[in-house]
C-alpha cells in the first residue's frame, strides 16, 4: 500500500449549533467521545499530529463529522492564512504636542 502523506492533521470542530466543547455536545454518543479521546481530542479547535494508518481511519469513520482532516501542505496553508488574517496592521502614530519651535526652522 503505497501512502501519500504519513502523517494526517486532525481538528476537532463545533457543531453548527454552536455548541462548544466535545463533552457538552448534546446527542454525541459515548462511543464517540471515547473515540475523540483516544485520538487525543480532548478540547475544542485543537489539532493533534497522527500517522495515517487503518486504525486510525477507522477511528475517524466513527466521528467524521466532529473531526476536520487535513494532510500537512493543507494544515500549514490553512495556519499561514489564520496568521496572516490576525496580523496587526502598523500602529498609527498620533502627536497630541503643539509645533515646537524647533519643528517648524
């Protein structure tokens, strides 16, 4: 079997009511709690590192639609876009001092 990316970025995300954390999610099964833990999801919005092997897969076929699954070329892209997005611009600069007689000679 021949393996594109060994190692596969998972996100673990909120459902689209809002709610946060993994724990509180009304209607998610135990099963799949326990599944998210075993993947070391423990919080919302984190992600975790892990190889891509069938055991693994067959975790993610579980809770699909709580993980976000992303090959690395992927994960840096989305993170380089995040910082870029959060970048602050320069800070203004505003003088509140008259003119000094020095300024204006």
């Amino acid at each position: 079997m021949v393996v594109a990316a060994f190692r596969i970025y998972l996100t673990s995300v909120m459902r689209n009511d809002g709610k946060i954390g993994i724990w509180g999610i009304p209607g998610t099964r135990r099963l799949h709690r326990r599944t998210l833990e075993a993947l070391r999801l423990r919080k919302c919005n984190r992600t975790v590192v892990r190889w891509n092997t069938p055991t693994v897969w067959g975790m993610l076929q579980q809770v699909k639609r709580l993980v976000v699954i992303e090959a690395e070329d992927m994960y840096k892209a989305r993170e380089e876009k995040e910082a870029n997005h959060r970048a602050l611009r320069p800070p203004l600069v505003v003088n509140h001092l008259p003119p000094s007689s020095a300024d204006s000679a």
